[in-house]
C-alpha cells in the first residue's frame, strides 16, 4: 500500500469524523460551551468572595482553566464512542470495515477527531468565560501539552468505550458512572490541596487530577503537585490507553467477528 | 494452469461461532474459485452461510480454519490489496446520516486512497451517479432519499474506487422493478467490461438469467457447482405446471410443489407425464391451464436442497 493511499486513507476518515461533529455544532460545540459558562456562573458567584486558591489566587479565575479542561475532556471522550457507537448500531461502520483501513489509520483518525473537537469545545469555552476574571499564560507550553494529551487519552479512552459497548445506555452508563465522576473529582472545582488527608490521597490516584493540575499549572505557574509528575501519569496513562486502544483494534475487537 | 490466478479463491473455508448452547458450525470446508471475469451465483436457504462467506471475504468476520483470496491477496495477511480489489455490495440498507449523497461517496473513495486525483475521481463520481439514476439526488442528505435510492447509493459506493471484483449480497431484495431493471444492466455491464461479479440472492430467476455459474450453500456445505446451463441440463428437466382447487392425491403431494392454486409436478420423462396424469384422473382431479415445460433453476435448487447429502466431489461437477 502507497504511502499517498494511506495518508489519503486516514486523513479523509479524519475529516469525516471532524465533519460529523461540525454539521451538528449547535448540539456538539454550542451546549457544552453553555454548560461550562452556567458552571462559572453559578459556582463563580457563589464562591468569588470566599474561596482563595494558591494563596493569591481568585475563584473564578481558578475556575476557568478547570472548566476548559473539563470540557476538552468530555468533549474528546464523546466524540469518538458516539460516533462509534451510532456506527456500530445503525450500521454504517461496514463502509469503514470493507476499507483497506489499517488498525493505526483508524485509531489516528478517531483520536485525531477527538482532539480537535476537543479543542474547538475548550476554546469556545475560553473566549466565552475569560471575560469573567483576570487569567494569566504563566507557561502555555504546559497548556498545550496536557490539552493535546488529555484529548488524546480520552479520544482513545472514547473508542475503547465505544468498541466494547453493544448498546447506547451502555456508553451513557460508561460516560456517567466513570468519566463523569473522575472528572468532576479531579479539582475542576476545588483544589485538591484543600482536601482532608484520605481524600487528598484518593484524588492522586484520579489520573485525570493530573491533568487538571497540570493545565492549570500553565496558566498560574502554581499546581497541587508538580507539572512534571503530572506529565509523567498522564504520559504513562495515554500510554497504556492508546496500547489498549490499537490492540482492540487490530484484533477486530467486536467489530470483526 | 501457470499464471493462473482466480479473481476470488477460497480453500477449506470454516466457520464456528461459539455461543451460550455450544458452538455452530457456520461454514464446513468451502472450496471453489471464481475466475477472473465470470458472473458467478452464491445461492442457498437462509442460514446456509452465503453472508457468513460475503463476510469472511470483505474482511467483516474471520474464518476459523482455511483461506480466502481475492486476486491473489490473501483477505487477512495482504488484506489493503485484497480490500481494494473488493466492491462490496451489504444486504442490509445502510446509510450514514450526515451526509449527501455525493459526500458519502467522496468520503468512500477517499478509504480507499484514490481522492489524490480529484478531478478524476469526481468525474466517475459523476458517471455512477448518472448510471444509477442518482444525479438530481447528488445533493440531497442520505436521509431523504427513499429505500430504492439508498441501495443505489450503496451500489455507488462499491463501485466508487473501481474494484474489478463486485460482490453483490442480496441487492434486489425488496427493491422495486424499475431499480432491478437500472441495476442489473449496469452490473451486467460492469461485468461485459471485464469485472468479476459475486451475487447472491433468492431470487433464482434473477442467477438464473445474469450467472454463468453457480454454487449452492446447504447448511454450510458446498452441495452444487457447476455452470448454470449444466444445472438446469442434469437434473429433472420436465415440469407440469396447472392450476387446480382439490387436494392433490397423495402419492403426489411428496414430488409437488403447490403456491395457492398453482400446482407444480416435477417429472423426468414423458412416461412419467402420462403416470401423473392418469393418478389426476383417477382421483377424479380436474387440473386447469395445464402446461408442460422445463424445470427453471427454482425447481433445481429445490431439488438439490431437499434431496440427500453431497460430497465435495459429487458437488463439483464441472469444476
């Protein structure tokens, strides 16, 4: 197979999947970008006046960096299992299946897609909330290296999900009771390091607390642990998801029978 | 024969699927080829393992045990090649909808990698569209075209990266007659032009009248293989078909096949006519618009599927 046969290959899956989403922004960039000004909002005004953050720190400025990265989370984590999973269900997925598609050219694809509507979700995010308090660019170095992993990792983790899953409540149960959970105690909200002990400890074993602490580290130059220990979970995390991920893959996980 | 290469191959081809009551055996040792250029029938009852085959071919399902290839591309170790020799038509009416008609089948041909000549590309685009009566739908989305339509998208689709090979899985079912009629000249085309086309259907007039050749899937077994005039040629050839409102006698029930009023004996030679007809009299039957005429390949494949196990050999009879 050509090298030109295997770009155009992946690249126009990739564009299929970022016009998926595109076509139905309203639904898959517009409410998300609601949901996290209504979190500013409501948790902003509740707690502008009370809580401080890294000493010096406000709430509300504290609070942007973790809805946009929350955002982006959720975001690559739902493109990839509802596009796979609407699929797998109607049916459609066949037209890739009897495509001369390798394992890699879908997972890039796929996770490719993810970051960029993960990126699009955060940055609307951004322009919409940045209004609301002071924010710096401490190092946006960091910012682009835990949004771009984050979105991967949960771009992969979404196509895992979206493999194993036979049924829509099944993703819905996945999104729910695992993503939804391990996002929202991450210290999108709080800072971990205001937690009693036990549940401080329990936060440092949420790989997504990392990446959190880590995107925020960029903006404030401060985080509850240090960036480089976040990077070295999140890498190690992305790792062992995108190996699960090509494995399932390549082995016509459920999708090949 | 040296160079010899079938445009599809499969040797010793099995399929188990386990399941919660122990495992099923989908397909039993399937061995034929197709050559390059033949319009071939696939035909067999439900459950025979025709789509189980079309699957293991396109790479949607894993053999247990054998070897598939298309144009020498083994389905699984050389499976880019073998894919993009491949024009998959699928049973089901499948559509993605986000997307027009023409979005979908520029999406198609970009899986495929031949979206690097774009004017090319569109042009053939172009030509499906216009060939399968598709063109003042081009712009339309998926989800407002009526079922016939989508089967046609679907056969554009297949054909959008030219494969020479052209599976077709059950593609007329429930579709109108003026889409057999659009459709079956266009493949029939295809097929004048050089490409290698694999139906299957239950619609045996249709192998009938479109395939050189045919085998027949009994319960995942190859039970027939043979050119399709020789099928039709070797086996009872005499059918006595009238209309009647009795019960059939019932020394004939066991031979006949009866569709309402419409009563169908099959008989292998003139005296054998006479011997029906006289057991008709004698019951006091009074058949009307009798006529006698040769079995079609309905009758055939009846035949063979009701009659007793074949072995590979016996089932490849002209191969």
């Amino acid at each position: 197979m050509s090298a030109v046969n295997v770009l155009s290959g992946t690249s126009t899956l990739l564009y299929k999947e970022v016009l998926r989403f595109w076509k139905v922004s309203f639904q898959t960039v517009a409410a998300p970008v609601l949901t996290a000004i209504l979190y500013l909002l409501i948790f902003g005004h509740v707690l502008e006046d009370h809580v401080k953050v890294f000493g010096s720190v406000g709430y509300t400025s504290f609070l942007i960096p973790g809805l946009v990265m929350m955002s982006v989370l959720q975001n690559a984590f739902a493109n990839s299992s509802s596009s796979l999973i609407q699929s797998k269900i109607t049916g459609n997925l066949v037209f890739l299946l009897v495509a001369p598609l390798s394992h890699w050219a879908w997972f890039l694809a796929y996770v490719g897609a993810s970051v960029v509507r993960g990126f699009v979700v955060g940055a609307g995010v951004m322009i919409a909330t940045v209004w609301f308090a002071p924010l710096h660019l401490a190092n946006p170095l960091w910012i682009i290296v835990f949004g771009l992993a984050g979105a991967a990792m949960m771009g992969a983790l979404g196509l895992v999900a979206g493999l194993w899953a036979e049924k829509f409540d099944q993703i819905a149960a996945f999104q729910n009771f695992i993503i939804m959970p391990m996002t929202f105690l991450s210290g999108v909200f709080y800072s971990v390091g205001s937690l009693p002990p036990f549940w401080k400890a329990v936060s440092h074993l949420n790989p997504f607390f990392y990446m959190i602490d880590g995107f925020r580290h960029g903006f404030f130059g401060v985080s509850d642990v240090s960036p480089w220990v976040s990077l070295a979970v999140v890498g190690g995390s992305l790792i062992v998801v995108c190996g699960l991920c090509l494995h399932l893959l390549k082995i016509g996980y459920k999708i090949r029978h | 024969m040296p160079g010899h290469m079938p445009a599809i191959s499969f040797q010793n081809v099995g399929k188990t699927y386990a399941g919660a009551r122990g495992a099923t055996r989908a397909l039993d040792d399937v061995s034929f080829d197709i050559e390059a250029g033949e319009f071939f029938g696939l035909l067999g009852p439900n459950g025979a393992g025709k789509t189980t085959l079309i699957s293991i071919l396109a790479g949607l399902a894993r053999a247990s045990s054998g070897t598939v290839k298309v144009l020498g591309h083994d389905v699984v170790t050389d499976y880019a090649a073998a894919r993009r020799s491949l024009g998959i038509v699928p049973q089901e009416l499948v559509f993605d909808p986000f997307f027009s008609v023409r979005e979908a089948l520029r999406i198609q041909s970009g899986y495929f990698g031949v979206r690097s000549d774009k004017r090319a590309n569109d042009a053939w685009i172009d030509e499906l569209l216009a060939n399968l009566g598709l063109t003042d739908k081009a712009d339309s989305n998926m989800r407002q075209l009526s079922g016939g339509m989508k089967r046609r998208v679907l056969v554009a689709q297949a054909l959008v990266h030219r494969p020479p090979v052209i599976v077709l899985d059950e593609p007329t079912a429930g579709v109108d007659v003026e889409l057999r009629q659009t459709l079956w000249q266009f493949v029939a085309r295809l097929n004048r032009e050089g490409h290698t086309v694999l139906l299957t259907t239950h619609y045996l007039e249709e192998a009938e009248a479109l395939c050189g050749r045919l085998a027949m899937l009994k319960q995942g077994k190859v039970v027939a293989l043979d050119r399709t005039s020789a099928l039709l040629a070797g086996t009872a050839s005499t059918m006595l078909r009238f209309k009647m409102d009795a019960a059939l006698p019932a020394s004939l029930a066991a031979q006949s096949r009866v569709t309402g009023r419409i009563v169908q004996i099959t008989a292998h030679d003139a005296h054998e006519v006479e011997t029906i007809l006289g057991v008709l009299r004698a019951a006091g039957c009074q058949p009307e618009d009798l006529e006698i005429g040769r079995a079609d390949l309905e009758d055939v494949f009846l035949e063979i599927m009701n009659g007793p196990p074949r072995t590979i050999e016996q089932a490849k009879v002209a191969v």
